[in-house]
C-alpha cells in the first residue's frame, strides 16, 4: 500500500521537530522551526481552590484551521507552558509509561518511519530503527512497566510483514503477533500490566473512518478473539474507544452507541448503557470503579459516567452545546478527570471532578483545540502505571489515533488505566 509523501512529513515533523542539536526543530523538508521556549502562562482560573488541582504536567497539542499541530507540555495549574515541536496530521506524540519521555515518530535515515523518543524539553530525540530496514513501525500502547509496547508495523516492499508487533524499548525482540485477514492496519488500544495480552483494532478495508473489529490476542500470537459483538462494527475516531480493566481481565469498548463490558479470555460481551448517538473516548478507571465515556446528544457531546456493572449511568458535563465538555481522562486515584471543553470545535483543557464541577482551567489559548496526549507525574522516581493508549499518525490511508491519555499525579498511588 503506497503512502502519499505529504502525509508522511505530516507524522515525521513531531520527532524531527526535537532532533539532535539541542532544541532546533528541523522538518523533513529541512526547513527549520524555532527552538522551544518556555512561556509563562497565565494562572489558571477555575471553580474551586487551586489547591485542588492535582499536580502533575500535561503533554497536548494545539490544532488550528490551518491542521498544523503544535505540541507543548504544561502544569495542571496552566503554568509554565513550554513549546516542543510542530506537525501536520500526526497526533502521534504519548507519554512514556513511566512519564519521563515522550513517545512518538521519526524518520529513520533510510526512508522509514520508526519509534523514537525524546525528553520532556524536546532535546534528547533517539530513533530506534528495527531489525528490517523497510519496516516502519508507529506506538501504539504499552505494558504499565512500559517493558512490553504494542506496535502498528507495515512494510512497503512486503506486504506481508504488515500487522500488530510488540516489543521491548529497544526493539531487539521485535516480533510480528497478527495480521487479521482483511486488516487495512491496526491500532493498538492496550497491553495487559503483564504483557500476556493486547488489546487492538483492526480496521476493515471497506469500512470508512477507521471502522473495524476489536480484538484481544496473546502475546505469542494465539488465542485471537473478536470482542464486538457478530455483525457489529467498532469506530474509532481520533480517540480510542476501547480500555482494558486496571487488571487487565476485562475490556470496555464502545460499539455502535452503547458501552459494552467483555471478558478477555472468554464470553459474551454484554452492553451496560442505553442507547446514544454516537460514543467513544472509552477508559477504564485506575481504580476499576468507573468507565469513563463520551456521547453524543443530538450536536452536543456530553462526558459521562457508568459502573462496569451498568449501574449509575451518569452525564456529568452539561448537555449544553455552548459549554460542552468531552473525552476524559483519568486521574491515578480516580478522583477527577482532564477534558476537553468549549463550543464549536474551539477548546481548551480543563480539570474536572466526578460530579462535573470544573476545579482547574490548564490551557489558555483558546483560537486553537486543544487536544490532550497525558500527564506526567512530577516526581520521575514514581513510576505510574497509567499509560496512554494510543498514538496516531496519517500516512496515506493509515492513520492511529491521538488517544485520550492517561493521567498522572505524583501526590497519588501508582494505578493503572
């Protein structure tokens, strides 16, 4: 399948934004793109004390009409916003699982794409190229120790290379798990805390905007298993809509406008909500508690809220299109959750608690959306074990997703979304 060239500057441009020397930004055109700064932002404004907010830092990215992509991290509180790098149609930039790195793309140096890392300040990028010079591989999610990551792989010289692989860091045990027959390309949502499982999605080819099944499959390639219900189609847009449970047993996924809960080894899954439009943004609670969800009412998205059992289901944002709020997500102890808010596609990211009391405004710049990839905790030498489930990056017609990541808070426990 032949990539269009523009569409690969447009993932290459987040890790080549941060490449070698120091903080020059450089793109794959070669133009280059003034070094990251730190800019102090205003203090944030907010419902409740500030006190309240829990610390930690945010990696997001801003997206205007222009489509070009601007990520930045920043304080929960909105202070000290400071500028990584710049990208066209990648969303493809997520927390390490132990939140000291930022996982993204980067251009090999022999005309593939691989995983590559870079520091918190946008100096520091490493591109791990694998084993096959022509493979080119993009992150997907991770194991909650960060030692197992889940890879969407493709090939261009040999299709058949094309499919699910995980790996360690530094790609030395790199391994294709599965290509499902009739898979466009897949999307990984999740990898168990023990790296036995992965949850992903595989998306048909005669489906449009990234449709598809969820699947769970083991480590070693067996045990493949559809999770959606026969005749069913899962959609993903820009936000995964599917979560494994903080043990790893259990996967939510939204479907066809309803929230179902599946076991991963076996069984039906089984629907716990009524009806909507449209929902996505699915994420398991650290805690095991909550599903966190977004729906649609008519034009207005609304964040919502369900037990995994399919008791209490509740809207917790206003279904006020004005003022809206969507895609949660979690806090390590599961005590609030970092949204999108604003009105006709114009937002900015705010802290929210579980009765839908706004406690914290993060960002400031509302002429942009602002879309979320995570938060750091404050402390490197805790290490969480929420991790982002998805990263997303265009390349002709593949495209993974920017995924509502996890949250991290270094006064809090370790969990796992």
């Amino acid at each position: 399948m032949t990539r269009s060239p523009i569409l690969v500057v447009f993932v290459v441009a987040v890790l080549a934004a941060c490449a070698g020397q120091g903080a020059t930004s450089v793109d794959p055109t070669g133009s280059s793109a003034a070094p990251p700064s730190a800019v102090a932002s205003p203090v944030a404004t907010s419902t409740a004390a500030l006190a309240e907010v829990p610390a930690g830092r945010i990696l997001f990215h801003r997206r205007g009409s222009d489509e070009v992509e601007h990520y930045f991290t920043i304080n929960t509180d909105g202070t000290d916003e400071q500028a990584l790098f710049t990208a066209e149609g990648c969303t493809c930039a997520q927390w390490s699982a132990d939140g000291t790195r930022v996982w993204t793309l980067g251009a090999t140096g022999h005309g593939t794409f691989s995983f590559a890392t870079i520091k918190p300040d946008g100096s520091d990028r490493v591109v791990i190229s694998p084993p096959i010079k022509t493979l080119n591989l993009a992150p997907g999610a991770s194991s909650a120790d960060g030692r197992r990551i889940a890879f969407d792989g493709w090939d261009e010289t040999d299709p058949s290379r094309n499919g699910l692989y995980l790996a360690s860091a530094d790609l030395a045990d790199l391994r294709l798990i599965t290509p499902p027959k009739g898979t466009v390309h897949v999307d990984p949502f999740g990898v168990t805390p023990d790296g036995s499982h992965v949850l992903f999605l595989a998306e048909r080819g005669d489906e449009p905007h990234h449709a598809g099944d969820l699947y769970v499959v083991n480590a070693d390639g067996g045990g493949l298993r559809q999770l959606n219900p026969p005749g069913t189609t899962h959609n993903f847009l820009d936000v995964p809509a599917g979560s494994l449970s903080p043990d790893g047993r259990r996967a939510a996924l939204g479907v066809e406008g309803r929230i179902y809960v599946v076991d991963i080894d076996g069984g039906e899954a089984l629907p716990i909500t009524q009806p909507a439009d449209f929902v996505w943004a699915v994420s398991w609670s650290p805690t095991g508690e909550w599903i966190t969800y977004s729906r649609k009412r008519g034009s207005t998205s609304v964040v919502s809220l369900v037990h995994p059992d399919g008791s209490d289901q509740k809207e917790i944002s206003a279904n006020d299109g004005s003022d809206q709020a969507e895609v949660g997500v979690w806090s390590p102890d599961g005590k609030d959750l970092l949204v999108q808010r604003g009105a006709g596609g114009v937002n900015d990211l705010w802290i929210m608690d579980l009765d839908g009391t706004f406690i914290g405004q993060v960002t400031h710049e509302p002429r942009a959306t602002a879309h979320t990839a995570g938060r750091s905790p404050p402390h490197p030498e805790r290490r969480p074990r929420a991790q982002v489930q998805g990263s997303r990056r265009v390349l002709g017609r593949r495209r993974k997703s920017a995924a509502a990541a996890s949250v991290y808070d270094g006064h809090l426990r370790e969990s796992n979304s």
